[in-house]
C-alpha cells in the first residue's frame, strides 16, 4: 500500500489536458460538433473559435475541444466542392 496508487493532490501539468493551439487564420479545420463539417478559421471570440465554410459564407462558433486540423483529403474535398460549385454558377 506504501503510496501505490496513489493520485498527487495538486495535478501536474501532465494530468491537465493542455490547450490546444490557436490555428493562423485560413486555416482549414474540421468541426467535430458538426459532422465533421470543413471550415475555414477566422479567429477567436471569446471561449469559442469562428470558423466559416470554404470559401466564403456565414461563420459559426464552436469550442475548440471540436476542432481538429483538416487531413489533405478533406481539405481537397471542400476546396473541390466549391470549385464545382463556382463552376455551376452557385457561387461567385
């Protein structure tokens, strides 16, 4: 028993999650909150993170817990689907 497991009173900083990093501005992240929705990050307002769809449109918030980095794949999807969209005429 002599201190077998036995949890520190005062967490070290590796039992506390740590923060996770602020992305640069246009970066493309994934919205895990959202069905993995692809948004573009504009920055940060207040607890919550502003991301807006590739390309333009309406920001939404979300908590950055949610967020993750884009993998190339998903990054090629959205830029494609509003290149397709663009070439349609639904957007300018």
């Amino acid at each position: 028993m002599d201190g077998e497991n036995v949890r520190p009173i005062n967490p070290t900083p590796s039992d506390t999650p740590s923060p996770t990093p602020v992305p640069a501005p246009g970066t493309l992240v994934v919205d895990t909150s959202r069905a993995d929705r692809v948004g573009e990050f504009r920055g940060v307002a207040g607890p919550y993170w502003s991301l807006r769809p590739v390309g333009g449109g309406v920001e939404w918030e979300v908590e950055p817990r949610h967020v993750r980095p884009a993998v190339l794949i998903e990054q090629l999807r959205a830029r494609t689907a509003r290149l397709n969209a663009r070439s349609r005429g639904e957007v300018l």
